[in-house]
C-alpha cells in the first residue's frame, strides 16, 4: 500500500495518528472530522496515498466506485434520514488542505445552500 511520510491521513490509515474512526475494510476508512462543520462530519478516504482527485487514475475506478457506494450506507448508519452533502474539495483553489484524497459527508441540521 502506497503511503506518503508526512501525510496526516496515511498516518491515521497506519494507526500512528489516533481518528475518531466509524468505518474500515481493505480499501478506505472512515472517520470523524476533527473540526466539524455540521452534527454530522465524516472523512472518507482510500488506504492508499492519493494526493487529490487530479491524481486519480483510470485503475482506480473500482476504489473511486466502492467510496461513493458505501457513502449512502454510512450516511443511513449517522441517522441522516433526510439527505447529506459530499464534498471533495480539489487543489488550494478548490480549498483543498490536506492532499490526501477525501470525500466529505456531512448532514443532521437542515444545511445551508449554496
Ligand atoms: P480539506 O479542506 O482538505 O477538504 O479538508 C480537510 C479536513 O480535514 C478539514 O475539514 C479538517 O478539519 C480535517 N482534518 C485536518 N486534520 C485532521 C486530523 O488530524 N484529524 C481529523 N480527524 N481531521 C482532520
Ligand atoms: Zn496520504
């Protein structure tokens, strides 16, 4: 599995950073935002070290497809009955800060539109 040294989320995929986690198997881990900006603020990420969607490639469809297969799942699991939001957020521009590829799932309180 590809990791990266100084990458705070390979480091929570290894154990060596502790995470609130919610959801782990052979593929990504799950867990709690250490900053919420709603009731509910999951992290989904792969185990292995992709620094942002730009860095995707064509042989991870099978990864890219199981994440957001599995987001409706977890969002059923929090009690987010009414619908949630995901976010990935690409690169400084897109407000991208940490360069491991997450997706965000967030929900509870009705959220503001964009
Ligand atoms: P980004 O802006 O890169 O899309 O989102 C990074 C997210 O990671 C932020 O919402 C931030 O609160 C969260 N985060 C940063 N460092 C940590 C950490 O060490 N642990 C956890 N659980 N979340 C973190
Ligand atoms: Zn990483």
């Amino acid at each position: 599995m590809s990791t990266q040294p100084d990458c705070i989320f390979c480091k929570i995929v290894a154990g060596e950073l502790p995470a609130s986690i919610v959801y782990q198997d052979a593929q990504m881990v799950v867990f709690r935002d250490i900053a919420p900006k709603a009731e509910v603020h999951l992290l989904a990420i792969p185990r292995k070290h992709i620094a942002s969607l730009d860095d995707l490639a064509a042989n991870d469809a099978e990864l890219i497809a199981h994440m957001m297969l599995k987001l409706p799942e977890l969002a059923r699991e929090q009690g987010l009955t009414d619908g949630y939001r995901t976010i990935i957020n690409t690169g400084a521009g897109g407000g991208q800060v940490v360069f491991h590829l997450h997706i965000h799932l967030l929900g509870g309180k009705r959220l503001p539109g964009f």
